[in-house]
C-alpha cells in the first residue's frame, strides 16, 4: 500500500528528508517559504507557517497524510506532533514535552544531572539575567554563557574562546532571556551523531562535524552552520571507535529516561581529553548534518517511519561506505546582517559537472530561498548547500568545492571545510589534548 508522507519545513534538512522519502512515498510539504528543490519532488506543497498547527493539521488532512516527519525546532516546541497525533497523523517527532530536551536547556542540563546521564558537564541556571551576569563575571573559570530557549544556534557565547567574562555579562544584560545555563567551557573537537528513536529503541547514524563559525580559520560569529563533513564509516579522523560508542551509549541512556521519546535524537558532543561530553541535545536532524547522513543511507526513510508507525522494531539503518563534505552558500552579510530579499541564480548544471569531473557524485539542496514566479530570492537565512559525495574526504571536498561554482553574486561560502588541512587541523589538535 502507498504511504502518504507530510514533511513540515522548507531547508535544506527538509530538502534532505524529502529526498528521502519521495522514492518510497507521495509526499507534500508544508513550508513558510517556497523552497523549489522540495517543491520538484513533492506530490503537493502549501505555504503557511510551520509552528501554526492548525495549518499543518489542516493541510494533513487534505492530503490524506498516513504519516508526518517534522524538521524545525521551532514546529517542535510550538506542539505541531502534538497536533498531528491527535489528529490521527502518526508523527516521526517529538512532542513538546520530550523536545524539552532541546528547547529548554535548563531542561536539559537538570534532566541529565537527575538520571545520571553520562557526559553531563558542569552547569548552573538562573532564572535571573542580573544574577546570571553577575556570576559570569565573577566566576574564575571559562565558561559557556546560553540562554534557555530557542536561538537558531546563534546564542552562545563562550569566554576565553569567543569573548571576556565582561563581554559575555554584557551580552546577558543586554538580551530579551531572562532564562540562563552557564556552563563550564569544554576543550577540545565537536562533532555530532544522530539517532532514529521510537519505543525505547535508538538506531545511530554516522559521526558528523558542523562548522558553525561564519568564516574560515573557525574566525567570526556563530551561525546556524556553515558546512559539515562526514567520513567513509561511523567514526571521524580525530575519533576512535571507542568515542564513538560513547556518544551512543549516551544517546541510549537518555532515551532509557525519555522512554516515550519519538523522532530523531541528536547529540552534539565535545570530544574531550577525557571523552565525549555533551555540548547539547536536538530534538530532531541537524541542518547541516541531515544532508550528510541521509544521501548515504542505504536503508529507506520510509521503513524507519513505518516500523515506528507500527510499532514493529526499528530497522537497523544501512549506510554507504562513502565520506561527504556539505558547503553552504550563505547571503552576504550572514549572519549578522543578512542581505534579505536579493535575487539568486543557482547554476545546477555546475553541480552534475563537478560529480563527473572527480568520479564521485554532487548533490544540491535549497534552503532558505523563496521560489517566486520573478525568480529565486534570498531571505535572512542560508540559500542552498551542495554535498559531494566521495570514497574519501578530500574527494568529496573537491567536488563540494568545485560544486559551489553554482552560486552566482551575492553570495558567501566557507571554503575551508573539509579541506586537508582543516581536518589534519582536527587531528593534530586531538591527538595533543590525549598527550
């Protein structure tokens, strides 16, 4: 029997889920922006919100949806599951109670501390953003300064690395949060490994690396990330197998404790002299990460989805023995002050002609665009990224590279992710925090 899928979100993640999923499905999507990479694989589209949840229950309906896979965070904590699952659409997501876990990171830190979750690092809340200033400037250690809630991966601040304990005060004082955790500050390599939950089961997916500062040299701002690279395997150079199962054991042990957790749990982690600590929880893919894992899973999105429907065992997800490399086209001004509202043009012929050039393959997800009928036109997010896909890293990165000759005027790229000297970086760095 056909199944009917709705995705809720218009990025580049939603691209990657959509892809997917359209194989094995009809699926319609539902966006605030009209995104032309989902739009060409999708039965349907609507445009609306994705936290006004009586537009995405409405629009399930009308589409027969048997199923829902919702992307953004912000969907999430607005109780779009929620809606969907009373609605009689079985959700692959989180409700907003268990996305807690993301968007509330006081949360978070209180529920890991409470069940014993291994990787907690040290941590204090405020409900008070005088008091939180005050203890950062008086506290004598390094910390790592976030507000509570929802902030797009952009409110972190961490002294000694990003700013001054007088900064980052400053920075406490002057936000709309009353809400705080401060943190003691990790040393050492992020990376990222996600999860397929449903019923207590958890099904890892290949170790990720995001880059979140706006340029190369990890120099500037942070943004929502700018790239990302995964290699021929589970693990990354600058990790063992042993950290790697770490990273799992800890996604197990929160599921263990959120058993009616349901979705996709992503654990952010600081590989550490001492091992794996847990820099944060996503209650769903990361953008860009799902663009990573996704393209080289052999096992189909739509097996995962069911099985959890039906509450049968989750499949254990097969993966392609292939790296990738994901490289953002960014508005200028990103992201501090984006250029909004500017007309596009991605060139995708560039994007075949990269694959074939280094033997691999290129894929091109659109993000934050808006597909109009005068064109295609930034908003104040990312624009499109381009994955290569490679027997090795360097052999992705250069068709990524060579791929992103597709961004016409206007538009910014971090060129230096997955390069070999980044990711020797990486290493050499690793391997100095164990001696």
């Amino acid at each position: 029997m056909s199944e009917t899928v709705l995705v809720v979100g218009g990025g580049g993640r939603e691209h990657a889920i959509t892809r997917a999923l359209a194989p094995d499905a009809e699926v319609y999507a539902l966006s605030s922006n009209r995104n032309p990479g989902i739009a060409a694989l999708a039965a349907g589209t609507e445009t609306a919100e994705e936290t006004d949840t009586d537009a995405v229950v409405e629009y399930a309906e009308s589409v027969g949806a048997d199923a829902a896979v919702v992307g953004p965070e912000a969907a999430l904590a607005a109780g779009a599951a929620d809606a969907l699952n009373a609605a009689g659409v079985f959700t692959f997501g989180p409700t907003a109670d268990a996305a807690r876990i993301e968007t509330d990171k006081a949360f978070q830190r209180e529920f890991m501390a409470d069940n014993d979750i291994p990787g907690t690092p040290g941590f204090e809340t405020f409900d008070d953003a005088a008091a939180a200033a005050d203890y950062v400037e008086s506290v004598g250690e390094d910390v790592a300064v976030k507000p509570t809630g929802l902030t797009g991966g952009k409110g972190v601040r961490v002294t000694g690395d990003q700013v001054s304990h007088e900064e980052a005060a400053a920075y406490v004082r002057g936000s709309d949060h009353d809400e705080w955790v401060i943190e003691e500050r990790l040393v050492g390599e992020e990376f990222t490994v996600q999860a397929f939950v449903a019923d207590g089961e958890v099904r890892p997916t290949p170790a990720v690396q995001d880059h979140k500062r706006a340029y190369e040299g990890d120099e500037g701002p942070n943004t929502g990330g700018m790239g990302s690279y995964s290699d021929a395997g589970p693990t990354l150079p600058f990790m063992t197998q042993e950290d790697y199962h770490d990273a799992v054991d800890v996604l197990e042990a929160t599921v263990g404790a959120l058993p009616e957790y349901t979705g996709v749990l992503y654990g952010q982690f600081m590989l550490t002299a001492e091992g794996p600590t847990v820099v944060e929880f996503n209650a769903r893919f990361g953008d860009p990460e799902a663009m990573n894992v996704l393209p080289v899973m052999e096992t189909p999105l739509l097996d995962v989805v069911v099985a959890a429907r039906e509450g049968e065992r989750l499949p254990e997800p097969r993966f392609a023995n292939r790296a990738t490399v994901c490289k953002y086209a960014v508005p200028a001004g990103y992201p501090t002050d984006p250029d909004s509202g500017a007309e596009i043009e991605v060139d995708e012929a560039t994007v075949e002609a990269a694959a074939t050039a280094h033997g691999g393959d290129a894929l091109l997800f659109y993000a934050s665009v808006d597909a109009r009928e005068a064109g295609l036109f930034t908003t104040t997010s990312r624009s499109f990224a381009v994955v290569g896909l490679g027997d090795d890293i360097p052999t992705a990165e250069g068709i990524a590279s060579d791929a992103l000759d597709a961004a016409g005027e206007g538009l910014r790229i971090r060129e230096d992710i997955g390069t070999e000297a980044l990711v020797r970086s990486r290493v050499d760095h690793m391997a100095s925090l164990r001696d």
